[in-house]
C-alpha cells in the first residue's frame, strides 16, 4: 500500500506516549463505553421484544415482562 520510503518515513515518525495514569484513564473510559454499549443494546432488545408483546398479547403482559427484564440488568424506572 505504501512505499519503501513511505513507510520508512511514517515509522520514524516520534509518537509521545502519555504517562501510565493517562493511560489508565483512557483504559478506564473504553471499557466503561464498551459496558455502555452492551448495555443499550440490551435495553433496545428489551422495548423491542417488549412491543412486539404487548401487541401480540396485552399491554400489562407486555409492561410486567419488561420490568422482569430491566431488574435483572439492574434498571430502575423513575
């Protein structure tokens, strides 16, 4: 993809790394978005199938099965 004297070039090319605490942050924020994420996707799986239920069924059916659901993530409705 690149050249030679291209990737000569681009691996001479001085990075600064930041010291370990900032490091540590950075790791600390991926793997709490990473959580986040996973999370969402979960809630989103939820309402889905959660509609998809009170459509096939009724409403409180559907409510009592997503409240079943969200405290078993830990959830709490306000």
């Amino acid at each position: 993809m690149f050249s030679d004297t291209a990737k000569h070039f681009l691996l001479n090319i001085p990075v600064t790394l930041p010291d370990e605490r900032v490091c540590q942050e950075i790791t600390d924020k991926v793997k709490s978005s990473r959580k986040a994420r996973e999370k969402s996707k979960q809630l989103l799986e939820i309402a889905k199938t959660g509609v998809e239920k009170a459509i096939e069924t009724d409403e409180a059916t559907a409510t009592a099965w997503m409240n079943q659901q969200l405290a078993a993530l830990g959830v709490e409705i306000s």
